[in-house]
C-alpha cells in the first residue's frame, strides 16, 4: 500500500447550518465554525468536510448551488472562508469542500439563460428533452425526492428539463464539453483559494443514456422506476467522465477526494477508487444499501446491528481488493446511529461507545459526523410540522398513501428522516445548548441538557472522552501502521447482534470486539487488553465480553 497523506488520519463532517450560529439567526455559520476549531483539534480531527456553504436558495439545504465561486449570505462571506481555511492549516488540519456538480441551482444564472434559450448554448448544458405526443415526459423515471424527474418548461411546447433531484436542481450535462470546462475551473478555482480536496456528491449520476429510454416500472405501483436504478445500470460510463474530471483538476495537485458513489458495481471498483481510479476513496454505503432495498421510507428494512455488520465487513471485504474507502456510521443524510441500529437498551452513552469502539477500527478512512462523537440519539418530532427536509413531506404522504395511519407515518418518517442528523450541535448548557442566541432553523433534540460537550469534556466516562480514547489509540505510534494499511478480515461472531474482526499488518495483529447483544460470551483471546469498556472479564486465555460491552486486544505476531 502506498501510504498518501491522508493515511491514517481522522475526519468530521461539519453540516454548516446546525454546528453553531454566530449572529443570532438560528442558521449555522462559517465564524461559529471558526470558534470551535480547538474542539475539533482537540477531538483528534484531522481533515474537516464542509457540507455546501454557496449561495443557494436552500430548496435543499445548499445543496443547491446558484453561485458556486461565492459563499452564501447566511453563511458568512468569503473573508470568513479565507479565515475559516487559513485557521484549520494554522492547526494543521485539513479542509475538503463539498462539490455538487450532478446538478446545480434552477436559480443559477446558467439554467435562467438556459430556460430562456433552451436551444442555445446554455441549454446545452442541462438536458431538454422532448416528450412524447400523448403528453408524457420523456421516460418514466423517480426523482430521489418524489414525482417524475422531468418538469416542463413553460413557453415551449413539449419540452422538459431533467432534473434527479427536486425540480430546483436541474441535471447538469456532462456529455458537454463546454459545461465540463466550467466545472473544472470552478474546481481549480476552490483548489487554488487552498482547499485540500472534495467530497464529490451524487456523482454517479452524471451518466447518462441520452436516448432516455426509462425502465421498467418498479413495485411502488405509479408505472415509475427509481432514477438510481438508471444510475447503477449505467454506472460503467461514468469511470471515464470522472477520470477526465480528475486529470483537469484534483489530480495533478495530489488533493484529496471522495466520492459519494452509490449504485457501484464490483467491475468498476477499481476505475472509482483503486490504484489508477478516479477518487482517492469512496464513502462506503454498503449498509444503508443493504436496508433501503425499496423506494420509500415505509418499505425498508428493520435496522440492526446484523444490518450494521454485514453491511461493514461486505464493504470491508470489497475495499481490501480494491483500495481506500471511507467508512461512516453517520452522515447528514442519516439517521442517529444508536437508535437506529441498536436495541432499546443500548440506546445510550453505553451503546455509543461499543458503536463506536466497533466503527472506528475499521480499515480505512473514518468520517465522523457531527454529534455522533456525543453519542446523539434521535431526536423526537412530535409532529409532522417539526421537520423541514423536503424529503421528510414526501415519504410521510407516501406512508399515508400506503396505508398508514398519521401516527405510524410520523413514526416512519421519524426513524428515517434526514432531518434526524440535521438537529443543532449541544455545545453546553446554555440558551439552545449554546448552538444559537436566536430561534434555531430546525428543532433541538430533547436530551441537549445532558448531551452536549460541555457536560461530557467533564466527564471522564463520557462518549466524548471515549471517542478521544479511541482517536487516541487508532493514531498510537506502534498501531498506527496496522490500522492505517492493515488488512482486515471478519472474526467468527457467537450472535446476530455481536461484531468482530481483525486488522493485521507485518508483524501486528488487533482485534475488535463488540457486544450488542443481552448475552455475554466467551472468546478465546489471550492477547494483552488495549482498551476496553463494560463487562470485560479474562480468565483462562479467554476474554469474556458482557452484555453492551467492547474490548479490543493486540499482539505481535512471530
Ligand atoms: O445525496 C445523494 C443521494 O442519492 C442520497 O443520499 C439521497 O439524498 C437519499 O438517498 C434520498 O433517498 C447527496 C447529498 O448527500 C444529499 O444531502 C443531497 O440532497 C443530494 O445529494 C442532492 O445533492
Ligand atoms: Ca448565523
């Protein structure tokens, strides 16, 4: 393995809107983000994703960008950026932008030239397709976010603009030269300011059949097919699109990137993230791939920690054959790992930590998303009003349309929501949980009083201090090498509910155990304890692993 210099490093995400607010507004911003880099620094972070701070009238939370070389108003200005980057070098971290290019904003001086002109050169940019006599769109494809994902352009008789995404995020053409270049010197741009790399949303995406032939009707029962399935069908076109992307850009500088690649196939592994591959690492979604085999909220699967494992040790698995991934147990997009994984009684600092104990010792880069390092749990919308992703309305009137009663759709729409991860940061106990002095844009989770930093910095025992523990550990002279390059392969686990591997390298073997299950079990394992949290017991050359407990032991190999 050819160590990079994001070799055994930490990452965090920081969603912007909700880490903490500087003026009052209730919206997140870039000096609030500059206030806490001692905490991040503290906490082991070495490389800080910042989910989009563009302009962007928000549809999707900024997600949709109207001016990509510009930072929006409820974020700051680019003189806070430039201090915001100049603050995480001066700390010797890193900062990597988020670059949404499948699509941008219908507010985008480029899509309004566009509308006006669909014929003309900026129309060129996006896809305007024809639909058919009868008065049908195109093809039959789903939006992510619900309904067809074509929208007719008023003035022109028949014509549609794509968009996979909500109607506000019109797909950009990649099959377009022209538009190619603009996206590259926009990147170069970023990576001239000095940013150190990208997080590459929805990438896949940009493939694109440009004969829009539709798919077969899925199960969801209105004649349409997720447009993700289209993705994943042509997900083998995308390689040399990305590959073209990377030469003009992050890749002669030897920046960082990771994509958010769903609908990955194991043939083009190797071209997204392998030795020659398009990225430097790809988050690993393998679990969340596993539970949301359907198109709504209502159908997917139970979580569980048999979910979370197999999901993990078949990412793992497909990674060692292939190169760095990124692993992640939370992101903005979803739901609080602790109580969706977990059982009842684990739904707490205990089951935080062997979650985490389990996560963190996986091969590759780990992302940790803001809050998780708290232990946050989910939050309680008590009513459908309390949430504010777009997503959220849809999948509760699809829960509704699908026969459930209003209580059961906030239920559903509660458990999965993206909203879950999106609640304000408890920094203390002050006003809000010191998040804002004003109203904050979205509700505040019910436990802040005792979640928030300021009340776990003073407790030795706290999920904060066991995710430094862990940090800690995971970058000790004498491991680092193991969990930076090793190998990984999974252990024998005694339970459904129960999570064990290796990690090995040279001369080094570590072991992770961890417990979720209401049984203790014995393992043999006599090698010396590194850490461990709960019922740990040894006895004889064994380790017996309590209910909710996690231990991880190494040894050096002849
Ligand atoms: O998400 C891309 C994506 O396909 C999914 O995470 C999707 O939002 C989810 O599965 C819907 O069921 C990225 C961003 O992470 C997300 O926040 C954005 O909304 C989306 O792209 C559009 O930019
Ligand atoms: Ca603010």
């Amino acid at each position: 393995m050819q160590k990079k210099w994001w070799y055994g490093k930490i990452a965090y995400q920081i969603y912007p809107r909700s880490f903490k607010d500087s003026n009052g507004d209730g919206i997140g911003d870039l000096k609030g983000i500059i206030s806490k880099l001692d905490y991040l620094k503290d906490l082991g972070v070495d490389i800080i994703w910042l989910s989009p701070v563009y302009v962007s009238p928000q549809i999707d939370n900024g997600y949709d960008i109207a001016d990509y070389r510009s930072i929006g108003k409820e974020f700051g200005s680019m003189d806070d950026f430039k201090e915001l980057l100049s603050g995480v070098h001066a700390k010797d971290m890193k900062l990597i932008m988020d670059l949404v290019v499948n699509h941008c904003s219908s507010e985008h001086e480029l899509f309004k030239k566009a509308l006006a002109d669909p014929y003309g050169p900026e129309g060129q940019c996006f896809y305007f397709v024809k639909g058919h006599e009868d008065g049908t769109p195109p093809d039959n494809l789903r939006s992510y976010f619900g309904g067809s994902v074509w929208e007719k352009v008023t003035g022109f008789e028949d014509l549609w603009y794509l968009h996979y995404f909500a109607k506000e995020q019109p797909d950009l053409n990649w099959y377009n030269p022209a538009l190619r270049q603009r996206v590259y010197d926009m990147m170069n741009w970023w990576l001239d300011l000095g940013i150190d790399g990208f997080r590459v949303d929805a990438i896949m995406n940009i493939a694109k059949d440009l004969t829009f032939p539709g798919l077969a009707p899925d199960d969801e029962g209105d004649g349409m097919c997720a447009c993700g399935r289209m993705t994943a069908k042509l997900a083998d076109k995308a390689p040399a699109l990305l590959k073209d992307m990377r030469d003009h850009t992050y890749g002669p500088r030897g920046a960082f990137t990771v994509g958010e690649a769903f609908g990955l196939n194991p043939e083009i592994l190797n071209d997204i993230y392998g030795k020659d591959g398009a990225f430097s690492s790809v988050f690993d979604f393998t679990v969340r791939e596993l539970f949301e085999k359907k198109p709504g909220y209502y159908a997917y699967e139970k979580p569980s920690v048999k979910l979370y494992r197999d999901g993990n040790f078949k990412g793992q698995d497909l990674a060692m054959k292939t190169g760095m991934v990124s692993v992640i147990t939370e992101n903005h997009d979803e739901p609080r790992a602790v109580s969706f994984y977990l059982r009842k009684d684990l739904q707490n600092a205990q089951g935080a930590k062997v979650l985490a104990t389990a996560f963190l010792f996986l091969r590759g880069l780990p992302f940790i998303y803001q809050g998780q390092e708290l232990g946050m749990t989910k939050t309680d919308f008590n009513e459908p009003g309390e949430f504010r992703d777009l997503l959220s309305f849809t999948e509760y009137q699809k829960c509704l349309k699908h026969g459930f009663s209003k209580k059961q759709a906030l239920e559903c729409v509660s458990l999965h929501t993206r909203d879950q991860s999106r609640t304000p940061m408890l920094w203390d106990k002050s006003k809000n949980a010191g998040f804002s002095d004003g109203t904050p844009w979205i509700r505040l989770h019910q436990d802040w009083k005792k979640l928030n930093v300021s009340v776990q910095g003073e407790d030795p025992d706290s999920v904060l201090n066991w995710y430094k523990t862990l940090i800690r550990i995971r970058k000790s002279p004498d491991l680092e090498e193991c969990f930076a390059c090793g190998a990984f392969a999974p252990l024998p686990c005694p339970d459904d509910s129960f999570m064990a591997y290796r990690r090995y390298y040279e001369k080094k073997e570590i072991r992770v155990y961890a417990n979720f299950s209401e049984k203790s079990f014995t393992i043999k394992d006599d090698a010396a304890l590194i850490v461990s949290t709960g019922d740990i017991t040894r006895k004889d050359g064994s380790l017996m692993i309590g209910p909710g407990s996690a231990a991880v032991t190494g040894r050096d190999l002849k």
